[in-house]
C-alpha cells in the first residue's frame, strides 16, 4: 500500500509513521510534507496514493485548503488534537477521523475499514469508486446549544452555565436569567432567540413570557382553562402558567418522552 503522511510536527509523522509500519509491513510511505502549498503541489505530480494521512492543522493553514485546491480521489484519514474539525473533516472523502496522540488500535481499525471498502467494490478504478462513495456520505450534523452566558457584574463578567439557570424571562421589554439561588441578571437574547439556542431536552418554552429549565421545576398543578400552573423551586411565589397549546407537549416533555 502506497501511503502519504501530511503532518507538520516532525516527531509525531515520525511516531505515525513507525506505527503504520508495524500495521502495514509491506506499506511505502512518502512524506511527511507540512505544508498547504507542499502538498498540493506534490499532488498534483504525484496523485496515485491508496491513503492520505493528514493532519489538520498544517504550517500555514487548515489542510482542508488542499481540497479546495485540487480534487483528490484517495481516501483520507484525518488527524488532529482537536476534535472540532469531526464533522467538516467528512466532507472530504474521509474515511476515518483520529485524535492525537494516534494509538496504534485505533490506526489499526481504521486500515481495516478501508482495506473492507476496497475489498467491496473492487480493484481496478477503486479510488475514483471510493471517492464517490465518501463524497456522497451525509454525516448527521449535531446541533451545538447555548450552555453558559457571559454576565456583566459590576467590573467584571462571569459566565453562568445552562445547568445553573432556573429559568429565562421577558419583563418590561428585557429578558432576565434566573438562577436556581434566585439570581436574576439581564441578558441582551430574546425570548426568541433563547428558543432556538438551548437544548430541547433542557428548557422548554412554556409560554411567550418564559423559558423553563426541568430541574428547575417543583410541582406542577391542573388549572382553569386545561392550562397548567408550574412551581418553580427557586422562586415559588411566581405563578407560571403553560399555554392550553402547550400542555400535552410540556407533559411529554417532563415525561422524557419527547424534545
């Protein structure tokens, strides 16, 4: 198997490449080349590779430059210290993504998955059959949620985590966040937009006035009108009421059966 490392740390191309070697005896490894502008240049003399490794984060700029740059029709596993990259790593004929530092198991099974990819489609015009398999691959996107603000007090500014907040609320055209001491502070979000940011399985919209966390909840009562009435713990007094259209949906919610 004919593989390329492109990595900008010298020690660890070298530890990858040793590993490769006690995986894949017989492998012919080139590289390593640390560079956007090394490797895209080298490509384009030299495509014919069976597997790319490729780190990130090269000397001058994400590696993912390389394939705006040219077409590359050889799969890519991924390396990195960070596990941000995940999801835009796939959109490039990745087959596997590793976090540093690599051990050798987890090289070990990504060689194995694409030693069965190959083995399924064929040999012949294998890399172009594979490229087309993992470009077409929709890797589900995660949706990431709000969970800390950042809170101006006096001089100076704290953040306060989704798991510390009672509930959110709209009062005289300002939006405040109460916390489970019975702390409110003013935030600059709106009722809106908070409903978009935080976690489904978190906080529910009750009505148009407020947010609710599910720990924050203490009982929740039958009321006139098939509304409900929720007691909060960190402020009992307030009365809170959930919407006729929302009560089936806030039970389920409560319920853990839906989000």
């Amino acid at each position: 198997m004919k593989i390329l490392i492109v990595e900008d740390e010298e020690l660890a191309a070298k530890r990858l490449s040793q590993m490769i070697k006690v995986v894949l005896p017989d492998a012919e490894i080139f590289g390593p080349l640390d560079t956007i502008t090394a490797t895209v240049d080298h490509l384009k003399a030299e495509p014919e590779y069976d597997l790319i490794f490729m780190d990130i984060q090269l000397a001058d700029g994400k590696s993912f430059t390389v394939f705006e740059k040219i077409k590359i029709l050889t799969p890519v596993i991924f390396t990195t210290a960070y596990d941000e990259y995940a999801l835009q790593a796939f959109e490039h004929n990745s087959i596997d993504y590793l976090l540093k530092p690599v051990k050798k198991e987890q090289l070990k099974l990504s060689i194995d998955k694409l030693l069965k990819l190959k083995d399924y489609y064929g040999t012949g015009d294998a890399s172009s059959k594979l490229y087309d398999i993992l470009k077409n691959i929709k890797v589900p996107v995660i949706p990431s949620y709000k969970d800390r603000f950042l809170i101006s007090r006096g001089d100076a500014m704290v953040p306060v985590r989704a798991s510390e907040i009672a509930c959110f609320f709209a009062e005289e055209k300002a939006v405040f966040l109460l916390t489970h001491d019975n702390k409110r502070h003013l935030i600059p979000n709106s009722i809106e937009e908070l409903s978009e940011k935080l976690d489904p399985k978190l906080f529910f919209r009750v009505n148009r006035q407020y947010i609710l966390s599910s720990e924050s909840i203490r009982k929740v009562y039958n009321h006139f009108n098939f509304k409900l009435k929720v007691e909060l713990k960190a402020d009992p007094k307030t009365e809170i009421f959930v919407s006729r259209s929302k009560t089936t949906s806030f039970k389920s919610w409560m319920n853990g059966e839906a989000y």
